[in-house]
C-alpha cells in the first residue's frame, strides 16, 4: 500500500528540502488519500481494513508535518542528525526572549481588557516575524547547511507558534 | 452452496446484487433516512407520505414501544415516558446537561451516562434513540428492501461534528443495538457538503452553518475536485433550537407568573412556545395559548422583537465559534466562498443577520435545510457499500473536532492530538515513572481545550500494571492515540525500555460497558423473536433465488457436463426449492436449498476444471513457465 519505513518527503514525492511547493504538497497528499484512504478500502476484510487506517494515518501525519513550517523544519534537522528540542539545549538569544516577554505582557493586557484590536495586531506582528523566520530556516538549511542556525529559527518559531496560541485564546476569550 | 459463479471479466454481478445502504439523519427534534436509487439520492417516506421522523419514544407499560409521529401525540399527556431530543443526553450525566431542571424527565444518574426511568423501566438514551434508528430501518427495509432480494448492507449514521468520542461511541452503540451495520459515523456539516458540494459542483472554500434542535455545528472546508477537506470545525453540543423554546418558556412561566409546574403542563407549555417561535420566523406574529392542568389559563401574544431579545445572546453565542473556526483554518471571513445554512432553527430571521454578518455576505439557502445532512448521508453510504467503483468517487477528509490528551503531574492535561487534525491519526507519546520501583502508572485520557484536568471531560481511565521496577525516570512507556474514521479513539499503552511488552488496548465506553450493551441486544431479540424470524426467513428466500439463478446460468452454460440423470437430479432439485420459495417455512426452504446445493456439487467441480483448462488454453505454454 505504502512504504511505512519512507521519510515523510519520500512518501509525498517532495525532494527533501525545506523550501517546498505547498500545492505540489497539496496535490500529493490528496492523490495519495485518494487511494489508501479507509473509505476506499471499505469493502476489504479487516486485515485490509487495518492496514488502511494504518496507512491513511501515516499520510496525514506526514502531510501535517510538512504543511507546518516549524515542524517541517524539525522534522528535516532530525533527518540530518539534528535534535533541535532537546531539554537540555535552552539557549535562545537574549535579545529575542526578552522581546517576547514584553510581547506576552502586552497580550495578557489586551486580554484583561478585551481590546480585540490589539490582539489582531499582535498577530500581524507574529506572521511578519514568522515568515522571515522561515526564510532565514530555509537559506540556513537548503543554503549552506547551517544546521546550528537553522536549530535555533526552529526554536524561535516553536516559541512563537505558542504565543500565537495564546492570542488565540484570548481572542476566543472574548468572543464567548 | 456449491455452485460457483464465473463470470465474465469486467462483467459487473448481477443487478439483484447491487448492495443497498442507507443514510440517517438522527436529530434531535427529526431523523430521516435517505438511499440512493438510480443515481439520485432521496428522502424516504413512512406511510403517509412523511419524510421527517419525529424524534419521540413512547414506553408504554405493556412493553409496546413507539416511535414518531405517534409518540409525539403523548408527548404532554404522557410526559414521563414519552422522551424528546434524546439525543441531548448521549453520551451525557446529569451534571453535564444545561437546564436539565426543565426536563419533564424522572432521571437516574449512572456512572458515565444517566439513565431516564419510565414504565418500562430505567432506559439509556442508547436504547432510546435505537428505537429511533429501528424505526428507519423498518421504513427502509418497506420502501426499498420489500419485493426485491436485495439486502440492507448498512447505514452511515450521522452526528454533529462537535460530538466528542463519548457521545459517538453512544451513537454508534445505539445503531449497533438497533441491528445495523454501521458503515461509518459522518458528521452533519460534512454530510451536507458531500450534498451541496455534488450538486452544485462547488469548489473553493465553503463554511456550513448547521443549528438543529439541540446542537450547533460549523464546519470550514475546501472543496477540490471531488475532495472534501474539513479544514476546522467548531459548535456547541448543547446548543439549538430547544434552548430558544426554553427562552419563549421561561419568559410565558414569568409573563403568567407560574411557578412549580407538573411535567404535563411543563412539556405542553414548550410544545406552544415551539409553535409560537415557528410562527413568529413564518408570519411576524404569534399567540400562546395553553390552559394548564388545574385549569388555569395562559394567553400571551410575544412580539417578534420581545423574541429577539430574549433570544440574541443565543445567537450570538454561535458566532464565537465562526471566528474561531475560520482562525483555526488560517482563514478570513472574506475567503469564504459561500455559507450552506443547514437545520431548522436557520430558518429565524435573527440567524439569518447574524451569519451574514459575520461573513459579510448573505447565506446561502437554496437547499432543503431539513433534508440535507440525510441525503449527504446516503451518498456517503451508497459509495462505503461499493456501489460507485470507478464512477466519479469523491473523497472525504474530516477532523477531530476536541484535542485529546492525558493527565500528567499537578492535574494538568498534556495533549496528544489537536484539535483539527485530520483524522485517521494515531500518534505516541512517551512517559516516564515518577517514583523508584514504580510497577504500575495511571492513564487517564481527556478530551477537550483546557489545561485543567478538571475542566476538560474524562474519557477513561485504566491501570497499565507490570511495569519492571527500575529507578525513577528509568521505564519508558509509550501511549498511543488511535482515532479512526469514524472519529473514535482507542488507547494503546506499552513498556518499551526492557523490551517486554505489556501492552493494553482500551476502548473508552463510557457507561456502557460491553457486558450491558450484550445485554441490550439479547432483550430486544426477546422483544422482537417475531422480527427474527421474519428476518430470518427473508434472508433464505434471498439466498434461495440466488442459487436458483446460478444454476439456470450454469445450466445455460455448461449443461453438456451433465448426464441425463444428473440433470434430472437438478432439474428437480430446483424445482422443489422454486416452489417452497414463496410459501414455505424457512426450515423447508433451508432443506430444499441445501439439497439443490448437494445436487449441484459434482457440477460445479466440473465446470471449474473447464474454466481452468479453458483460461490456460488461451495462453503459450512459455507464458506460465
Ligand atoms: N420556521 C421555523 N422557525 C424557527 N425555528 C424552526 C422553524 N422550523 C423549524 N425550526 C426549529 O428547528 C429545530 C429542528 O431543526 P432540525 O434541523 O430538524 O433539528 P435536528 O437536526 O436537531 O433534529 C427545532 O428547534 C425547530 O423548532
Ligand atoms: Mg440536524
């Protein structure tokens, strides 16, 4: 049905770069349910059955992983030997946290106060910073092989993924 | 049995094969079930040429159930036992249900999920809504099955997308005990997209906006040349129609000043402000008029805005979810092509405004908002059953609609699975023992937002025991989320770092438990020995004309590899199985149909050894090397 032993790239048909093209991933992945997906297999016996659901839910953690900038970006470091969340490697630039403590405060501000406006704009900033994030990642892995570089972007976009998070919530908040 | 059937490469089997699958709608205030025939997806009618199936059960004391229409009629004389939108309880305690005070119900509260105690005794909402689902089939099994051979394969049962796992699991029991085949749970939103989608021939992104009598759905998807992406999904599982009748209720209880009243006049009372909050969306006016049952009288006229007021802050409440969903989907009002507005209570001018405004643009209403999901349903359900092979599949991709995680240190919830992530999904995550020596670790699996174990809801607990004492942090255990297309969860837990395995697989049940739901199952057979039999007895007629029609065929065929006797033996084999077919008992057919297949057995071999000998003739000898 599948390899289940083949990298996400492989099993998507992506060269295993971080700079990838998202339709061509779209494509894929949709080509790929297409076939192995359980409703396709609905009338096989339960052996056959299984091994869809297994297959199905290999595609889409794949295609998850490589949909999302971040986690595509770990995932890649892993394949290159990389672990790039271990929890002993704690530093991150001073100068970056620092701008994010006072990034959170200014959240938690806007949330006590339901200032809306301020929430989105905090999110504005967030996808700003997050795409140059992605470009640097992208120079650093498919450019020169900057693996320690690329470590670090990656953590800087996990950080912001979880403060995007938060003003998520806080959105909803106040929306309830 | 023996005969065996060749036919043509490519030759589809014959039509009497074709394998029929039903759709239902289970809702909180109407079911309906759908097929596909000819093509073409449509609503299935009772008797009377009614389409919507009143979601009531009558229990009566003599054990006689009801369902429907029929049902409904007692609904404030019999309050009691005659249960309404059930479907508010699956999967649900006492605590758990909002305004729960205000059903006319005697409730028993269980472990996992409450029971409602009537004549006929305590019943779950699992056995109430199965009568619900045996309703359908049997509508089903009249309108399509009778006078034909073929047989009901199965059904796709829908449920709001915003179900979590405890409620599916009770929808899936509830069809299990009411003798169908589940083929797939399908949710609403995505039912009603497969509908419109089709045949509209939509591409692009869609968002469906789906208020029912008791629950609220939206879903955002992408359509894409016959694929359908649930991008995000949102709602409120408690939220409908039901909660503007009780709005329309509590102000009639304070208009009139009544307090403390009967069940009888309680359910009458909600049955006139559902009247009048229906009226009010279709003529701008209504009237309540109810006299109680110590013949007090209530007489009020709620003007439309009165209603409105009263009635905003829930249709506001629906809004919260929009934005939220649309966020979760990385999407702005303004990329959404269209909004499919699906259940009756979209039909209020007030939700009508608010949609559009929350979307900028006017919805969309060109469908039958009430029979929509059930014909999504059907299609869904006539493609599982392999009737569409190669005949423009469209595909289905959802998501779960609640994150799912487990306890850690200090109550807090750690995530395993998202919210929004497409399923099927099955993904790990490692823990570690907390103490030396520790043989034995807690699982307790959660669903929902929240960090709090306290605030999310508990799908299961179970003891992963033998674990081999080691120091503090040393064990590695792995746990596992499975979620399956149906959207459930099963749990996998497994010591890995000695390489012994003690793995344990649970599937959450919630108050169910498999012992119970046997249980259930043996008790309606008893009820329904009448209904097996009958089954039973169709069943070997299906059969019955099955083999008569091969053997015509392999006669037709091949009969040059019988001897005249043997064709006698056959011919008479037949006939008597053709004669006993219409009139017989099924032990006389089950003889008969075993004596044909007897006769018939030395045939068959041989006509194998010809087809063998026959498919290698046509090949070189160095082909098959
Ligand atoms: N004209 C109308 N105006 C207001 N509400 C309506 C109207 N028609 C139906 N409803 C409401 O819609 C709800 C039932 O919708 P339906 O889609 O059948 O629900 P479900 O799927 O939960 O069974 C009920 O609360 C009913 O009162
Ligand atoms: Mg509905």
């Amino acid at each position: 049905m599948i390899d289940f032993s083949a990298d996400h790239f492989s099993l998507l048909n992506l060269p295993r770069r971080y700079r990838i093209d998202t339709a061509q991933l779209d494509r894929e992945y949709r080509a790929l349910q297409g076939t192995i997906h359980p409703d396709r297999h609905a009338g096989a016996g339960d052996a056959g059955r299984r091994l869809a659901l297994q297959a199905s839910a290999r595609v889409n953690e794949a295609y998850a992983t490589l949909r999302d900038p971040a986690a595509r970006g770990e995932y890649l470091l892993g394949l290159h030997g990389v672990v790039s969340l271990a929890d002993t490697d704690t530093a991150m630039p001073l100068d970056f946290l620092t701008a994010q403590m006072e990034r959170r405060e200014a959240i938690g501000e806007a949330r006590d106060s339901g200032d809306r406006p301020a929430l989105e704009n905090a999110l504005a900033g967030i996808a700003t910073e997050r795409a140059a994030l992605e470009a640097e990642l992208a120079e650093a892995i498919d450019g020169q092989g900057e693996l320690e570089a690329a470590r670090v972007a990656v953590r800087k976009l996990r950080f912001l993924d979880r403060v995007k998070h938060e003003i998520d919530d806080a959105l909803t908040e106040t929306e309830a | 049995m023996a005969l065996l059937q060749i036919s043509e490469p490519g030759e589809s089997p014959a039509p009497h094969q074709r394998r029929v699958a039903i759709g239902i709608d289970l809702g909180t205030t109407n079911s309906l079930v759908a097929v596909v025939r000819n093509g073409s997806a449509e609503v299935l009618r009772d008797e009377a040429g009614r389409t919507l199936l009143p979601s009531v059960v009558r229990y009566e004391e003599n054990g006689r159930v009801t369902a429907g229409a029929e049902a409904q009629r007692h609904l404030a004389r019999d309050p009691r036992n005659t249960i309404a939108s059930v479907k508010r309880f699956m999967g649900r305690g006492v605590a758990d249900v909002p305004n729960i005070e205000n059903a006319p119900y005697d409730f028993v509260d269980a472990p996992g999920m409450l029971r409602l105690r009537t004549v006929a005794g305590p019943k779950s909402p699992v056995e109430v809504s199965a009568e619900i689902l045996k309703a359908l089939r049997a509508r089903a099994e009249a309108r399509v099955l009778e006078g034909t051979s073929a047989e009901l394969a199965g059904a796709v049962v829908t449920v709001p997308a915003y179900f979590d796992d405890a409620q599916r699991q009770a929808t899936k029991d509830a069809a299990k005990l009411a003798g169908l085949n589940v083929l797939r749970l399908l949710n609403e939103p995505t039912a009603a997209a497969v509908a419109y989608g089709l045949d509209n021939a939509a591409e692009g992104i869609y968002a469906i906006y789906d208020l029912g009598g008791g629950t609220f759905d939206i879903s955002i998807l992408r359509l894409t040349r016959g694929v359908f992406e649930v991008l995000s999904t949102g709602g409120d599982s408690a939220l409908g129609g039901d909660d503007f009748d009780h709005r329309l209720y509590c102000w009639v209880l304070d208009e009139a000043r009544l307090t403390q009243l009967p069940p009888e006049d309680t359910r009458l009372l909600l049955i006139k402000c559902r009247e009048a909050k229906e009226a009010l969306t279709l003529h701008g006016v209504a009237r309540i008029n109810a006299e109680l049952s110590d013949g007090r009288k209530v007489n009020l006229t709620p003007s439309q805005a009165k209603f409105f007021e009263l009635t905003q802050h829930l249709v506001q409440k629906t809004i919260g979810p929009v934005k939220r969903a649309l966020r979760d989907a990385g999407l702005a009002p303004a990329d959404v092509q269209g909004v499919v507005m699906v259940g009756g209570a979209t039909r209020m001018p007030h939700v009508q405004r608010a949609v559009a405004e929350a979307f900028g643009k006017p919805p969309l209403n060109n469908l039958d908002p009430d029979q929509v999901v059930a014909l999504g349903a059907a299609m869904q359900a006539d493609q599982l059953a392999g009737n569409r092979a190669g005949n423009g599949d469209w595909l289905l991709l959802d998501v779960i609609p609640l994150s799912l995680g487990l306890e850690t240190m200090g109550g807090l919830v750690e995530k395993i699975i998202p919210r929004n992530s497409t399923i099927p999904i099955a993904r790990g995550q490692e823990f570690t023992t907390f103490k030396d020596g520790q043989t034995a670790m807690a699982i307790h699996v959660l669903q929902g937002e929240r960090e709090r174990v306290s605030d999310c809801r508990s799908l299961a607990r179970f003891e992963l025991r033998g674990i081999p004492a080691m120091v503090a942090g040393a064990a590695r255990i792995m746990v596992t989320f499975q979620v399956d297309a149906d959207g459930l969860l099963s749990v996998t837990a497994r010591e890995q770092s000695t390489g012994i395995e003690s793995a344990i697989v649970v599937k959450p049940s919630y108050g169910l438990s498999d012992a119970e739901i046997a249980r259930m199952l043996q008790e309606s057979f008893q009820h329904a020995d009448d209904d097996m039999e009958a089954r039973a007895l169709a069943e070997i007629r299906v059969e019955g004309e099955q083999l008569l029609a091969a053997t015509g065929a392999a006669l037709a065929q091949d009969a040059d590899l019988l001897d005249e006797s043997e064709r006698a033996a056959i011919d008479a084999a037949a006939a008597a199985l053709a004669a006993l077919l219409s009139q017989g008992d099924r032990r006389q057919i089950k003889r008969a149909f075993d004596a044909l297949g007897a006769a018939t057995g030395g045939f068959a071999a041989r006509r194998m050894d010809r087809g063998v000998q026959s498919a290698l003739t046509g090949h070189h000898i160095s082909e098959l090397a």
